[in-house]
C-alpha cells in the first residue's frame, strides 16, 4: 500500500490505476487499499512537493532503504537487480531522487500486479522475464540471477573470429 502511494504521487495517478491485489486481496480488498491510499494522499499533499518528501511521507522504512541501497549503488558503479512492484517504486523514487542512477538498475520481471506496467513505463524498463508472478520474496530476483551469469560467461568466454579460426566475411 506505500509503494502504490508513493507511486500515485511520483506518476500523478489515482490510485485505482496502482492499488493492486498484492498477493491475494479480493475485489473488495483492492477497493479498501485504494481509499486508503487516497486519504494518504490527501492527508499529505501539502507536503508532496519533492521526491524525497514523498518517501519520506509515503514510503516505509523498508522503501527508505531499498532506495537508499539503489543509490549507493549507482554511486558506487554496481549494478543493482530490482525485483518486482514494491522494489520498482523504490527504484523509480531513487531515479527521481538522483536523476541517472537507473543506468545501474537491471530489472528482474514484469510483476502481475497491475500497477507494475506503469512504473516500468516511468523508468522506461525492460525486466528480463515475465512470468506473471507476483508471488515476492525476490522470486523474479531469483530466476533472474541465473540469466545474467549466463549472460555474463556466455559474453566473457565467447571466442573471438580470431580465436575461432573463422576469416574473411560469411556468405
């Protein structure tokens, strides 16, 4: 429910186009969390004013510290694995913090969780899979991890022309 309000107020949304089932809500669930979302909203927005005014106002503890970590990332040159909705907001509210950091975000999956398509869009992100989960725990950080080391020793220990005794131009 944070992240979606944050994400309301970083995207200027309403919050029935955020406000998803998370990992198991009924409709009636999902129409709570956005009412809910809405009174945030109103009761902060004299304060929404900044990037960080909205985490601060919006975001928990837990959103507080992906985002810090995602900076200290792209401070640092490493790249950072984002996983999922929650993980998606912290990293769009770190990109809006320190305008390029995203360079250093690799996103894992497209969650089903519906108001993941917009934050994407936001960060203009392409997740590895999309496996319609949206389970959490880092589960789309856990199938992506072993694409991007494959990836990696696939690029690191592919023979060059050269070294593949291949010449001249293939016809």
């Amino acid at each position: 429910t944070a992240a979606s309000a944050m994400a309301c107020a970083m995207l200027n949304l309403p919050a029935s186009q955020l406000a998803g089932p998370g990992t198991g809500l009924n409709a009636e669930g999902v129409s709570h969390k956005a009412t809910i979302i809405k009174e945030s909203l109103l009761l902060h927005k004299n304060h929404l004013d900044s990037p960080l005014a909205i985490l601060r106002y919006l975001g928990g503890f837990e959103i507080a510290a992906m985002v810090g970590s995602y900076l200290h990332c792209a401070k640092s040159g490493l790249p950072v694995v984002i996983d999922g909705f929650i993980s998606s907001v912290a990293a769009l509210s770190a990109e809006q913090i320190c305008p390029g950091s995203r360079q250093w975000f690799l996103f894992s999956h497209h969650s089903a969780e519906p108001g993941h398509s917009k934050i994407l869009q936001a960060l203009e992100a392409q997740p590895l899979v999309n496996f319609n989960m949206r389970l959490g725990e880092a589960s789309g950080a856990a199938v992506a991890i072993p694409l991007l080391r494959m990836a990696c020793a696939l690029h690191n220990q592919m023979a060059t022309f050269e070294e593949a005794a291949i010449a001249g131009a293939i016809n």
